[in-house]
C-alpha cells in the first residue's frame, strides 16, 4: 500500500448515480454491496460486518494502477467510515500488496504484521463493542499464514450501512486506473442490524456497479449466492476505457451527500 500522505482509501468522491431507493447502484469507483436498515429512512442500527475473501494477483502494466478490497460500516451518503481491506496494486511495474484500516477523515494505516500474498485467505471483521463510548473492535487476518492483527477504537460512526466493495481509489484527487485483479469473491459475507445478524439478502441490500462517466461497465458483480452471503467481481475493463475517466473528478462527493 501507498503511503497515507499518497492517497487515501477514501469514498470522499464516491459518486452514485442511482436514487438510494433504486436496488442497483452506479458508483465512479466501487463495486459490491450495501447494506442499510431502510433505503428511504436509515436508520444507525448498523453495528457489525464480517466478510471473507482471497486476496487477488493483479496483473503487472507498465502504468501504475490501484485497487482495494474491503469491508466496512458507514460511508454511504455521509461522512463517516470504518473499514479494513487488502490492496492490489502494480506500481512501477511491480506487483504490491498490503492490509490496512482507516478510520475517515483519518489516513489509512498499513498494517506491517500481515504479510499478504495473491492467494491468501482474508477474514476480516468490524463490531461496535459499547455503545456509550463508541467502542469498535476491528480484526483482519492472513488465515493462510496464521497471522492476525486485532485493535480497539474509539470512533463517531453513523452505523447507517454497511459495505463489500472492491474499489478504484484515489491517487493525489485524481481516479486511479483500476488494476487488473482477474476476480474478487466474497464469502461469510454478514451484518448485524439492530442486533439482529444475517447475511446481505437478509437485509434492504443493493448492488453496487462500477462504470466510467461514459456508462461503459468496467467490472461485473455477480448475482448473491443462493444463501445471500457470497458474490464475486470480475475484472472488465481495458486500460483505454478507464483512461477516460482518469482525470480530477467534476460531481459533488459523498460528503455532500446527494
């Protein structure tokens, strides 16, 4: 991962195109699925998320391209996030990767104890431990390797929705070019809402689409599984479709909400 000074795993400039109530969602730089209490009134009962995924191999270009994979509460059409992930990037030709957290408005934090690979198996977890005192246990682990990173934190989250995403990010305001990471699949995908744990079907849910300004899809995002807590992201795009949409964006950001 890029230094935090770089750029930040943000959604500052995640733009949806779709109204909240739609079941399908457009976004300039994530794919995946939310989850809220109620799309026309949501509510802060989103309180824990789980999910599972391997971590992709991004294929090398000569151009440096960027992507993340992630879990996280908070985010959709407000200010606050918490998330935790793995990044996939190819940077001066060569293949990086990483796990790391971020707490928004707060830069994203490399987590240097887990040493990631294409293939590795990533659980990764995010529960609110105390109301009153804004208590978030996060946990991220390399089962592959048998190592694991586990922190508290004291955060003002909205508990409005929560998230699965593979993300384009930022780099210095500009939308990167999306790496090439062939397939994400998600897996022991979970939420709790007002105490109450199921899976993303279990829950108001929408899919999120990843396209550029010119409509053009630049990643696939599967249909849930059958029992609603699994899907995958497929790779599209060439790298000349994303160069158009790789320039400072023009619409307002998430934090200025729709």
């Amino acid at each position: 991962m890029l230094a935090a000074s770089f750029f930040l795993i943000t959604t500052f400039l995640n733009t949806f195109f779709s109204p909240p109530s739609n079941p399908s969602l457009v976004s300039t730089d994530w794919a995946g699925y939310v989850v809220v209490s109620d799309y026309s009134n949501p509510q802060p009962v989103v309180v824990g998320v789980n999910g599972s995924w391997n971590v992709p191999q991004v294929t090398v270009s000569q151009a440096d391209e960027f992507s993340a994979t992630w879990i996280g509460i908070g985010g959709y059409l407000e200010e606050t996030l918490i998330q935790t992930g793995t990044e996939q990037d190819s940077i001066n030709g060569i293949a990086e990767y990483s796990a790391w957290y971020e707490l928004l408005p707060n830069d994203s934090v490399t987590i240097t104890t887990l040493d990631v690979m294409p293939g590795d198996k990533i659980q990764a977890s995010i529960k609110l431990v105390d109301s009153d005192t804004n208590e978030w246990l996060l946990e991220i682990a390399d089962v592959t390797k048998t190592q694991r990173f586990r922190e508290s934190f004291f955060y003002n989250s909205s508990r409005l929705s929560a998230e699965w995403i593979i993300e384009r990010p930022l780099v210095d305001n500009i939308i990167s070019t999306l790496a090439d990471f062939n397939t994400v699949t998600f897996t022991d995908a979970s939420v709790t809402v007002d105490n109450k744990v199921g899976t993303i079907s279990g829950f108001p849910f929408a899919q999120v689409v990843l396209h550029n300004r010119q409509n053009a899809e630049l990643v696939t995002v599967s249909s849930l599984s059958s029992n609603g807590s699994s899907f995958t992201v497929n790779y599209l795009v060439t790298p000349s479709v994303q160069s158009q949409l790789s320039r400072p964006m023009e619409t307002r950001s998430l934090r200025q909400g729709f």
